[in-house]
C-alpha cells in the first residue's frame, strides 16, 4: 500500500509529528510530497501568527497603562520580546504573503516557524525569561538570511510568471471526483481490518490465558519439586547424623568387646589348665591323652575394630582353626541356650556366649577324667585262675 494514497488527513497527522525544518526537506520527494508539505507550512506559518497575537494581547492585558510602570513590571521582558518578534512576523509575511495567497509558493523557511514557536514556547512557559537580544538572536539571524535569500534568488522568477498572468494551479479535478469512493473503500478497509483485528485479540488473549495457566502450574511444580529437594536434604543430614553416632558406638563396643574376650579368654586358660593338672596327678596313664585337648581360640569372636586389627592378644596366636568333633555337651548346651551368630549380637550375648562354650568344654574335660578313672579301676581288679575257679565251685556245691 502505497504511502500517498492515505487519507490526507492522515498523512498530515504523520507528518505534524516532525519539524517544519523536515518538512519543508521532505517538498523534494515528489509533487505529492510537494503539496502536502505546502499546505502543511502555510498553515504552520499562520497558526505561530495566531499565537503569538493571543499572547501578547494576554501579556498587555496584564501590565499596565503608564510607560514608566511598565519598565519595573515583571512581565516587561515577555512584552519585549513579544514586540520582536512582531516585528520579524510583519517583515516575513510582507515578503511571503503576496506569493502565498496567488499559490505560487508556500512559507519556505520552516526553520523559522520552529525557532518562533520555541520563543513563544519559551515565554509562556518561564516566569523570568532571559532578556529579548539573547533570545532572538537566532531568530534575527536565519530570518533575515531567508528574506535576503527570497528577495535575491527566489522572487525574481515569481515576478515574472505575476506579470505574465499564470495561471494558478488548481487541485485536480480526479481526486476530487474520485474522494467519495476512495472514502467509501477506505472505510470498508477500516472495518475489515478492524474486525480482523478483534478476532486477532480475541486470539491472543486466549492463548495468553492458556500460557498463563502453564506457568502457574509449572511455577507450582517447580515449589513442590523445591520442597522435596528441600526434605531429602534434610533426610540426608539426620542420616549422616545418624551415621555417624552408630559408627562411634560400634567402635565403643568393639572397644568394650576386644577387652571381654581377652578376659574371658584369660579365665578359660587357668580352668583348662586346673582341670588338667587334675587329671594328670590321678590317672597316670592318660596324661597324654589330657595333653591331646586344646582349646580352640579361632572360634571365639574377635573385635574387628580397625585399631586393634594389628594388635595381638597376648593367649591368642594367629592360626589356622582345627577341625573339632562334636560332643554331646555341647549339643545339650546348644539345644538349652540357642545363641544366635556373633554377627548380630550384642556386646553382652556375645560375652554370654563365650562363657558357655568355655562352661562346655569344661564338661567335656571332667567327663573325659572320670571316664579315664573307670577305665584304671577295671584295670587294677585282681585276675582269678581257672583252677581256683572250679575248686570254689566244687567247695559251693560241696
């Protein structure tokens, strides 16, 4: 769509946004370009007119009558510099004004219209404007240069065409005929669009809903996932806690338990040893045998405590376990007090079961001794002849 073929008034509307510096640039685009920026600095030129005869009425109305009083009254530098610029308007528009209303030009200084309109501006706005020559200095200096550059480039040819009777150049007739149906087909335009656009929104703000409604719920999820974090992490810290208390009481009891054994093991050696010098001094014959019954030290638990691993007991010799008949006490013990595996008992049932297999092997040792003293008192019976035999029998019979 072509730039040009909007509504005048909306490309007038797109334009007042820039200066009238640009705009009177802009004339060179193209005869278009060239009519709208006219229009556009004309009526700049009349309205920045206009205004600054509202201000300086408002500004008279306000100081007074006397001239005397008028010096000394705070709005005297408004009304000074007021009265300057007058003074350039009535000289700018004696010098365009003639050519303005036969059309053969507009006002081409735009720079000027916006140095007036920032002056005008200026004196509205402030309550002690600075003083009138270094206000308008800029003003004097590029009006002027445009009325010399007018008066000695410009109007000589625009005399010419006045004299020779040029017609003036009128709007042409096909826009003007051609305007109701552009206005009809703009407008048709307008609400097309218009009702494209409701539908778009009504789009828009329904997938906006839709992707709000998945942010809450991913922000949702992502608190729980947060909190959950939040408790295996506390979770972790209790175990290691947890952790550590039950390593520091297994190495107690390992402490306690190593110093158990190595006691309980003492006080089985003095009972195995007792009991064997026992046997020994009443039966002769079975010292050997006696002397054949060791204990079993690898079957004891032992602490497995990292400090005590390469420390030795002073009863306890690093050896292979032996091989180790059942017997019947220990079957009897076994079956009046199961103890379950040293793996998973305590200090005290471990202590108690040690004292059991030394009670055992204490039974043993006292069987063995009496059955030893059976067997010497059958061999020290006095043998009897066959001879004497038949002659207690023929004495009984007798």
């Amino acid at each position: 769509m072509d730039f040009l073929s909007l509504p005048v008034v909306v490309v007038e509307k797109i334009l007042s946004y820039l200066s009238y510096d640009e705009v009177s640039k802009y004339r060179m685009v193209s005869k278009g370009f060239n009519d709208i920026c006219m229009r556009m600095l004309n009526r700049g030129f009349l309205m920045i007119e206009r205004r600054h005869a509202l201000a300086l009425k408002g500004v008279k109305a306000q100081l007074p009558r006397r001239e005397s009083e008028r010096r000394y009254h705070p709005l005297a530098r408004h009304c000074d510099i007021l009265t300057s610029i007058e003074t350039r308007i009535s000289m700018l528009n004696m010098t365009y004004s003639k050519f303005m209303d036969c059309g053969i030009c507009c006002f081409i200084p735009g720079k000027v219209i916006d140095e007036i309109r920032r002056v005008l501006s200026l004196v509205e706005t402030s309550k002690t404007p600075p003083r009138a020559h270094e206000v308008l200095q800029e003003l004097r200096d590029i009006s002027s240069m445009a009325i010399e550059h007018f008066d000695d480039k410009v109007s000589p040819d625009f005399r010419k065409k006045l004299h020779e009777g040029v017609p003036i150049p009128e709007p042409r007739p096909s826009q003007v005929a051609l305007l109701p149906i552009a206005l009809r087909q703009e407008m048709l335009d307008l609400r097309r669009r218009t009702v494209l656009n409701a539908k778009l929104s009504l789009h828009v703000a329904s997938q906006y809903k839709k992707f709000y409604k998945r942010i809450v719920e991913y922000r949702q999820i992502a608190w729980r996932q947060r909190k959950t974090i939040r408790d295996l992490k506390k979770r972790q810290r209790d175990q290691d806690a947890c952790m550590a208390d039950l390593k520091k009481r297994i190495e107690e009891c390992d402490i306690k338990y190593s110093k158990l054994t190595h006691a309980d093991q003492t006080v089985g050696g003095t009972v195995i040893a007792a009991s064997a010098n026992d046997s020994s001094g009443s039966v002769a014959p079975l010292r050997h045998f006696g002397s054949q019954i060791k204990l079993d030290l690898s079957v004891l638990p032992i602490g497995t405590n990292k400090r005590n691993s390469n420390k030795l007991l002073p009863n306890m010799k690093p050896r292979k376990p032996q091989i180790r008949l059942p017997s019947l006490s220990e079957d009897v013990d076994m079956e009046s007090n199961p103890v379950p595996s040293t793996s998973n008992q305590t200090p005290r049932q471990k202590t108690q079961c040690t004292m059991a297999k030394i009670r055992g092997i204490t039974n043993e040792i006292r069987q063995l001794s009496n059955l030893s003293k059976t067997i010497e008192g059958k061999l020290k019976r006095p043998r009897i002849s066959n001879s004497e035999d038949l002659e207690n029998k023929k004495q009984k019979l007798q």
